[in-house]
C-alpha cells in the first residue's frame, strides 16, 4: 500500500511539474498533502504499530532523544528534501513531539537512522550523559552536527542519572561472592526497563572497549565480561516486543487488504 500511494504521489509530481512554474506547488507541499490524506489509514496504523514495536521497551520511547514516549512518524530525511521517500518505510522512525518539532528539516545524508542503522557503532555515551562521536565515525559527527537537540541539557542530565543508577545496579552483585539466578532475574528487569534500557545499551558497547576500566569500576566490567549473556537481553526483548506485535501489524494489514479487494470489485465491469 505504501508503495502504490508513493507512486501516486510522484505520477502527481510529475503532473505538476508540466504546469507553469508560477502555479505550480512545491514537491514538499504535495508530499505533504498526500502524507496527511492517508495518515489515518490502517497502511500507516500499522506502520505506527512496528515502529513502536521497534522503540524502547514498555512505553515504546521516541527513537531520537530515547527520552520522551513517542507519539509519531518523523520522516528521518523530510520530505520536503525528498518527497519520492514520504512513504518508504525505511525512511520512516518513531519520534516524540518535541524532537519532531526541533528536527523539522534538519538533515545530513551521513546521519545515523535509528531504523537503519545501530547507533551505537557511531555514538557514544560519556559519563556527564553526553552522546559523543566515536573516533572512527564520520557519522556519528554527522548526526550530533544535524541534531544538536540529542544532548539537550535536561535529556543529558537524566541520562546521566540513569547510567549512574544502572552501574550502581550491577556492581551490588559485583561486590557479592555469588549471586542467585533470582537476584541476576532481578537485575535483568532493572536495567532492561524504561527509563533505563537505552543508557544499558550504551554501558554495554562502552564495556567492549579496551579502556573500559578507565570509564567504569573494574569490577563492574569484569561482572559483565563474565556473564556475556547479559549482551543478549535487549536483544531477546526486541524480538519478544516484535512477536507481541506482530498480531496488530497483520491484523491492520488484513483489515487494508479487505479495503482493497472490496474497492476493486466495486470498479469490476
């Protein structure tokens, strides 16, 4: 469905651009004309479905800041820059209101897409709750460039306090001789939980570095060297937050398919 309303949209493009320049609309202002006509369609309910799906878990978190819940399709490159991708999937990220409204259209073709692409192979996060290039990463220099609002002062602030409390989490069972499999339950359900589960992720690559006991307590390292499982617990989440969603996704899909098949036997001869 997505694919058809896009080639609708640019045979119109293409119409519009045979008028005269002085009547003739933007390629921006058609995208968005064509975007809003079909935003409350069961295509894009369940396109909202599998990206919430996709977010952080519980209250499926905006893709961008990984603060605010998000509420909306952002279109990552906009569409007023590209309307022949104002319905390709790959294009689309769920946002919160607030970095929707600061990103309108902020962009950079190296920019990182949370849909796309790990961010956490191009950013990293410091201890004061800052995102930072890595080294190695034009893109990651590329993204913070195009979205300075990423370390805004109160998002940073409560990254910082999350980080904190997930390294405090897991060096109390680093300071214990042993742990039960129901104390290690319990952490798993701290630190994989909003708001934590994105400052987690970001410990968890910073972990694999060689100087990570220079940025975190040896101990703490060591603790989650030696349970290499801990890797594979947002993983496991996401693939369980996707199977849970999966229903919706196929019952909206379903529910546009009957649309489909009854209009095109109304237009039957």
């Amino acid at each position: 469905m997505l694919q058809q309303w896009q080639r609708q949209l640019d045979t119109e493009w293409s119409t519009e651009q045979q008028r005269p320049a002085e009547v003739r609309r933007v390629a921006g202002e058609l995208a968005e004309s064509h975007w809003v006509a079909h935003r409350q369609t069961k295509a894009l309910e369940a396109v909202t479905i599998a990206l919430a799906a996709m977010a952080s878990p519980e209250v499926a978190r905006c893709m961008y800041c990984e603060h605010d819940r998000g509420c909306q399709i952002d279109h990552a490159e906009p569409k007023a820059r590209a309307h022949h991708r104002t319905f390709a999937w790959e294009n689309h990220v769920w946002s919160c209101g607030n970095c929707n409204q600061k990103k309108t259209a902020l962009y950079h073709p190296q920019m990182v897409i949370p849909t796309d692409d790990n961010p956490l192979e191009h950013l990293d996060l410091v201890p004061s709750g800052r995102w930072v290039a890595r080294d190695d990463s034009p893109r990651g220099t590329a993204t913070l460039q195009a979205m300075p609002f990423l370390n805004d002062q109160l998002i940073v602030q409560a990254r910082a306090r999350g980080r904190r409390t997930v390294i405090d989490e897991i060096d109390k069972l680093a300071q214990r001789a042993s742990v039960t499999q129901n104390e290690f339950d319990v952490l798993r359900e701290k630190v994989t939980r909003d708001p934590f589960s994105d400052v987690f992720a970001a410990l968890l690559s910073t972990l694999l570095l060689p100087g990570a006991k220079d940025l975190v307590a040896p101990r703490v390292v060591e603790f989650v060297r030696a349970h290499p499982e801990m890797y594979a617990w947002l993983a496991d989440d996401d693939a369980q937050r996707w199977r849970d969603a999966w229903p919706a996704i196929e019952s909206a899909a379903a529910s546009m398919k009957v649309r489909l098949d009854a209009a095109s036997d109304n237009q039957a001869p």
